[in-house]
C-alpha cells in the first residue's frame, strides 16, 4: 500500500528536478509572441519581439533572467484554467513569479461581460496560488484596444462629449470591423475591469498589479491616446 509520502531523499531529488526558472508569463496571444509564434507556428514578424524578450529573460542570451512564454493567440481566462488544470503546471514548474495577462479575448472574441471576465481572470490566479503558494503573481492590465488611426481612447471635458459620442456611433456602423463585442468601444470595460484587478492585487499578499497604461496610454490636452507607434495591430503590442 503506497501512502504517497515521500522520504527526505526523494523530495530532495523532486526538488533537484525543478526548472529553476525566475518567471512564467501565461495568457493569450500577446504572451506567445515573446516565443516567436503564433498557434505554435513560427512568424517572421514576431522574431524581434522574441529578440527582445530573450535579451532580458534568456541567461544564456545575456538576460538576468531566465522565463518562459506559455502563451496561446486566442485563448480566454477559461482556457488558461484550463491548461493549468491538465498539466500545464506540472511538478517541478516552480517559478519565483508567474505574469498573468489574459482577458481581452473574454471581452471582445466572446463578448463576455466585465463581471465575467474579471471573475474568469481571479480564477487563474487562484488556481495559481493553489499549485505554487510561494511564487509570486503578477497581474498584467488589459491593454487597450486601438479603435481609429490616432488611438483614441477617451476624451477629456464635457466640450467633447459629442465629438466622442459620434465616433462611437460610427464605428458601431462600420461593417468592417470584427463581430462580437470588437465593434464596440471596449475602453471603459478595460478601465473597469484593470480597476478591479488593482484592487484586488493591493488586498491580498503576494499578489501584484502591473498597470500598463503608464507604458501604453498618453494623456493629452483634450484626450487619452493609446501610444500607436507601440502596437503592431489594435491589440498587439510590437
């Protein structure tokens, strides 16, 4: 009858076994592209942001640290779950910090709810917590979504509540742009949601909150603007 226990020897060995590594990030497509892929297929046009992500996070590229990409372009806050609840997060995958950023496909592919996301991205942190109580969690923001070529995001003052209100209009209209909730203006979803997320990080120990918009947002006199020379897409970041 096998208890399961283990003798010291064995769990010294386990402990040998662990990957050593400083950080996982996990999430959708904007965390694979630090592999240089997309759908677990090579892309030419992600080769630099693997060159960069390797220069920091590959010790024997020169990085000071050594980290994985465990992203796939896609997935939502259940499918991270779920990778983590079917080996995903095996023994010995024991970093000093897991970066988690995952949830604009919940809100704009699924056209999920801000409730329903925000409660779909807590849950991947929980199962974290439950599988590595030690490490360190990072909660990335949602970055915001570029709607029009000069990244508008939200205006500033009542005096331009109707310059706003109709370029909403419009881009509800326009045919081109993707189903689901991608036709609509997902910036005070993703201000909500990042709202709750902060919160969140500052009542509960070990867990942190990185705010994006320091990096990816500029305010100007009449508006917020999403620093466009920063992304590849509406929502990729170069």
């Amino acid at each position: 009858y096998d208890t399961g226990a283990k003798t010291g020897d064995e769990t010294g060995e386990r402990k040998m076994e662990s990957t050593g590594l400083d950080v996982v990030f996990i999430g959708d497509s904007i965390t694979e592209q630090r592999q240089g892929t997309a759908h677990g297929e090579h892309v030419d046009d992600y080769v630099s942001i693997k060159e960069v992500f390797d220069k920091t996070f590959t010790k024997d590229k020169g990085g000071d640290f050594d980290g994985i990409a465990m992203g796939i372009a896609g997935d939502t806050s259940p499918n991270v779950l779920w990778r983590l609840l079917n080996g995903e997060s095996p023994f010995g995958l024991e970093p000093k910090v897991w970066w988690v950023h995952v949830g604009i496909n919940d809100l704009s592919v699924k056209g999920c709810s801000e409730e329903v996301t925000l409660l779909g991205i807590l849950r991947v942190v929980e199962e974290i917590q439950n599988k590595s109580p030690d490490a360190k969690i990072v909660i990335n923001s949602i970055l915001p979504v570029r709607r029009n070529e000069e990244g508008l995001l939200e205006h500033i003052g009542k005096n331009h509540e109707d310059q706003a209100l109709r370029k909403k209009e419009l881009n509800m209209m326009d045919s081109s742009l993707s189903p689901k909730r991608m036709h609509a203006d997902l910036w005070p979803s993703i201000v909500s949601i990042n709202e709750e997320l902060s919160k969140f990080a500052s009542k509960h120990k070990g867990i942190k909150f990185f705010n994006a918009d320091e990096v990816f947002v500029e305010e100007r006199d009449d508006a917020k603007y999403l620093k466009v020379d920063l992304m590849d897409d509406a929502v990729h970041p170069n």
